[in-house]
C-alpha cells in the first residue's frame, strides 16, 4: 500500500513536486504519467526513501518513508530511472551485494529465482558494465525484487528494451501486479492501456488526474486526455 499526503519537494526555488496526494493499494498496477520535468522521478525517488521531501508525508505500507525509514525501504523495492548499477560487478555478486544490504538469509536461492524472473539467465555471467541497456534493466529489475517487497516503484521499466525483451518484461510487471501494489512511469499510452488499473498524470508538479484507466478514457483515447491536462 501506498498513501502520500500533500507530498513536496522544492529544489532551491524549485518546486519540484506540489503538494500531491494520493493512494494506491495492492493488486493493481498504476501508471504515473506526466510530460518532461512534470515531477515523476522526484516523486519515485521520494517513496522509494532516495531523497528527502521538503513537506508532506508518504507511507509505504504504513511505514513513513523518513521517521520509519529501514521499514519502508524493506517494503520498497525500486528500480531507479537511470538505473545506476555498479559496472566492475558481476551480475551475481551485485544481487548477492544488495542481499546483503537487505539483511536477507538464503540470498543464493533467491538471486536465481530473480534471475530466472527476469531472464537475465543468459547474460548472468557478465560483468553490469558488459551488458546492453535492457539487460542493465533486467538487472536492475532483479535487484528490485530481491527481497520480495510488497511494493514496486518503477521508473521507466520497459525504457530501452527492444520489442521481444518489451513483451515479456510488460507481463512480468503485469503478474507482479496481481500480488504488489506496483506503480511505474512510462511515456507510452500504450503500455498504461496494457498494463494499468488506475492512472496518475502530473504536470508541473501537481496531479492533474487520479482515476481509473476505464473512467478517464471512457469518452477520448489516453493520449487526448494527456495531452488536454498537460498543455
Ligand atoms: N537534483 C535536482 N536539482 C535541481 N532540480 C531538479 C533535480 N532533479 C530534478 N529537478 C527538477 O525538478 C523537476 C522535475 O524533475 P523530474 O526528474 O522529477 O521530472 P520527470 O517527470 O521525471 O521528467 P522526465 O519525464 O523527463 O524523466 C524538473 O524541472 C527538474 O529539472
């Protein structure tokens, strides 16, 4: 479960993120979506407890992400836009590193059962800086599911994947869906109609649409309705 309450962070004169609040609950999967610079990464970095807000609260699953920090991140996992990996490191020993920043027992089992959900298997015995963009994601996906979070929070997941690796990463994150409460951005409407429940759109910091994919596309297509709230 997510819940943020009039999340907001400034950089400098900067506001970033305006005051947002909204909710999201397990077993489904919502789309924040927004133009360049509208405030979707800071708000992802945010909840997964990256940066710090300047005001307002967010809880993952009722853990407040800064006074009950360890608790919420445990609940959290997230695969950060840029996906910034460590490149000397073997595909391997970087889940079994992150294992370990989890505190998790039994990290061998668990690093090939994430290797196989996201079938990094073939490239799993290179080194982060050898493999190609959307292996980069798979692994940083991998990461992100290491310790089973109850919550997912994706930035741009499918970005750089080609259209067989696009397939099957997008029924991966639907599957996830059915347990976690997932939220991802993405720029393309047409994975928000293939894989998203309930849709955020925020511009210029502040959320413009909170609703049902089937509510907010009853009368015009997903990117009308963008493209009327974010002019
Ligand atoms: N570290 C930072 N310092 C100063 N300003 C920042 C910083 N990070 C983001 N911003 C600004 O905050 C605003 C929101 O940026 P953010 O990256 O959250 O947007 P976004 O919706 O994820 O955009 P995109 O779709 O291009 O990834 C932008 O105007 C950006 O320039």
């Amino acid at each position: 479960m997510i819940e943020v309450q009039e999340l907001t962070k400034r950089y400098g004169k900067q506001l970033a993120v305006d005051h947002i609040s909204f909710g999201a609950s397990g077993g489904s999967v919502v789309g924040l979506l927004g133009p360049n610079g509208a405030g979707k990464s800071t708000t992802m970095r945010m909840l997964a407890g990256y940066i710090p807000p300047s005001s307002g609260t967010a809880k993952i699953n009722g853990y407040d992400v800064v006074r009950q920090s360890m608790l919420a991140r445990k609940s959290t996992g997230y695969l950060p836009e840029n996906n910034p990996l460590y490149p000397h490191m073997y595909v391997r020993e970087y889940l079994g590193f992150m294992g370990a920043l989890h505190g998790m027992n039994r990290k061998k089992q668990r690093i090939e059962e994430v290797i196989g959900l996201t079938g990094l298997g073939p490239e799993s015995h290179k080194k982060l800086g050898q493999l190609s963009k959307g292996y980069r994601q798979r692994a940083g996906l991998a990461q992100a599911l290491l310790h089973d979070p109850p919550v997912l929070i994706l930035d741009e997941p499918t970005s750089g994947l080609d259209p067989n690796q696009l397939s099957g990463m997008r029924q991966l994150i639907r599957d996830l869906g059915r347990e976690k409460t997932v939220i991802l951005s993405t720029h393309i409407m047409q994975e928000v109609e293939l894989l998203c429940k309930d849709v955020l759109i925020i511009n210029k910091g502040k959320i413009v649409a909170d609703d049902e994919l089937k509510a907010l596309t009853a009368v015009r297509s997903l990117e009308e309705v963008f493209r009327e709230l974010t002019r």
